[in-house]
C-alpha cells in the first residue's frame, strides 16, 4: 500500500459486471492502479428476463466498495447501488480508508 496523499480527486465507479468485486478481483486491482472508488459486485448480477430491471446479485452477493486496493466497506447484494450525491459517497469511503489505514500502521 503506497503511503501518499489521498485527498486529491477521486472518482467513482460502479461496475455492473458480474463477479468483479471479488476480494483480490478486478475491481480492487483496479482501485489500487487509478485510485478511484468503485463498487462492484462480488458474484453474478441477476437482471429481469422481460423488464431488464436489476434483481440482486446472486448467492446473497454483495456490492463491495475499494479504495486504494483496500476493501473500505460493503452493502446488500438486493440493493442497487445508486447514490444521490457521488462526492458525498466518495467522502465516506475515503474517509473510512484513512481510519483502516491508520490502524494497520
């Protein structure tokens, strides 16, 4: 883990392909190279047949959130991961980095 400012820009992702929230998956790798949030699920993302309309994800999945190559938090695979303000959910997740962070050193 690289020990350098982390309160510049950051942008988040969120990935609707399937299983690319596994722990040490894409995702994460990806977080850690471009350090930007992104959340993504960690099995297969259910989809409605007729409606197109997203169901969960898969084996009680869940939406898993990296930062920085950590894993900084996760939520409910049957929620679909929306925010209402991005720069606020970007916060959070920096914020929860720094506290993971500072308890590992």
């Amino acid at each position: 883990m690289e020990n350098s400012s982390i309160d510049h820009n950051v942008t988040l992702i969120i990935m609707f392909s399937c299983s690319t929230g596994k722990e040490k998956g894409f995702a994460q790798r990806m977080s850690e190279e471009l350090n930007i949030v992104i959340v993504a699920p960690s099995d297969n993302i259910e989809i409605g047949r007729e409606t197109a309309k997203y169901l969960g994800i898969k084996n009680n999945g869940t939406w898993n959130v990296f930062y920085r190559g950590v894993k900084v938090d996760s939520f409910d695979g049957t929620i679909e991961p929306i925010f209402e303000d991005p720069e606020q959910a970007i916060e959070r997740y920096k914020t929860k980095y720094k506290q993971l962070y500072e308890n590992q050193e």
